[in-house]
C-alpha cells in the first residue's frame, strides 16, 4: 500500500492599496477567504470617517466587531482606520464606487 502525503498549497493575496504605495499580504492555507478585503477595508473607513460608531460600521461593511478588532493588528488596516478617523471632523467629498 502507498502512503500519500498531502500537500498544502499556500496561497499569497496581495492587495496594492491605491494612493498609499502599500501592500498588505493575507497568507492562508486552503481554506476560507479572507473576511476583510479592500472593499470592505474602504467600507468600514469610509462609515468611521462620516462619523459612525465602530458597530455602526461593522453592521455596514457586513463584518462583526470582534473581525474589526482581529484586523487592527493589520498594518494597512488600522493605518487606514486612524487616517479615517483623523478626519472624521474635515469635510470629505466621496466618489467612490462600490462594486
């Protein structure tokens, strides 16, 4: 009888966020996508920027609160959630298209 080993296959996302010149690298084996992605990135920043609660955008990026949490310890994520905050009291003019 043969043995089989199996193999996992490590799978490298890298995400350029625009404007910033930063990569931000998700390693996971096979398995499940990750929960947060650049739109739902820009989602929960853009929610934080017009001066909602942390909950407030999480329900309106489709993530719970404890994933917001998780993913502050992402470089890129809670770099862009500090810029969002810091100007939560400028005017901000938003075209971005979700799709």
């Amino acid at each position: 009888m043969r043995q089989l080993k199996c193999l996992s296959v490590i799978i490298v996302i890298e995400v350029f966020v625009e404007n910033e010149g930063v990569i931000m690298k998700i390693q996971k084996a096979n398995g499940r996508p990750p929960k947060v992605t650049y739109k739902t990135m820009i989602r929960v920043a853009d929610a934080l920027q017009h001066n909602s609660t942390i909950g407030e955008a999480c329900r309106f990026a489709g993530i719970s609160r404890n994933t917001y949490y998780t993913y502050m310890n992402n470089e890129v994520f809670a770099e862009k959630i500090v810029r969002a905050k810091e100007n939560q009291n400028k005017v901000v003019f938003s075209f971005s298209t979700y799709f």
